[in-house]
C-alpha cells in the first residue's frame, strides 16, 4: 500500500496554460480566411452569373456549359430556344448558359 501512495505523490502537477482564448482566436481567423478565399468569390460569381441569365433577349450569341454556341431564338421562364445553324434549333436550360459572346460570333465560328 505504501508504493501506489509513493506512486500517486510523484505524479506532475498538471501544465499550466498559456492563453485559453489563442486556439478560439485560431479558429476564428480560420473561418474568416476560409469566408473570403471560398465564399464570397463564389457568391460573387453565382451573382453575375444569375444576372447574365435574366438580361438574356433574342439574338444574344451565347455559350452553354457543354460548349454550344447559338444565337437566342426565344426565352421563356427556364428554357431557351438557341439556333445553332440555319434552321436548327435546340431548348436548353438557362442555367447553362455560361457566357454571353460579342455579336457576329456565329458567323465567324
């Protein structure tokens, strides 16, 4: 009995801590880097891209995400009518539409 007594009066006291507050304030300026380096670019761009989307009228040229160029035929309420070549025309999502190209694209492309 008298060694485990021996053994529990030679146990360290415990660390003493530096700063409480320093790992909260780590994570702190963790999630704030990680707002401005992910968040706000991204909200940003879904921004303009909803902004593109509702300014489309007949006879844009635009882009799709899978690489479709066409001219704006007719807009309705979530699809678009794009004419790819004379007399061809597909519907898409307006959603996909990534990018709005400068007048006489098609003709060039």
């Amino acid at each position: 009995m008298n060694l485990i007594s021996d053994a529990l009066a030679q146990t360290a006291a415990p660390a003493a801590q530096g700063q409480p507050l320093m790992p909260l304030l780590m994570v702190g300026v963790f999630f704030v880097v990680f707002y401005f380096l992910l968040f706000r670019p991204q909200q940003k761009r879904a921004k303009e891209h909803q902004n593109l989307v509702s300014k489309l009228a007949s006879g844009d040229e635009v882009v799709t995400s899978g690489g479709v160029l066409g001219k704006v035929a007719e807009v309705g309420d979530t699809f678009v009518t794009l004419e790819v070549a004379d007399g061809v025309r597909i519907k898409v999502q307006k959603v996909q539409i990534t990018q709005l190209m400068p007048k006489g694209t098609l003709k060039s492309a």
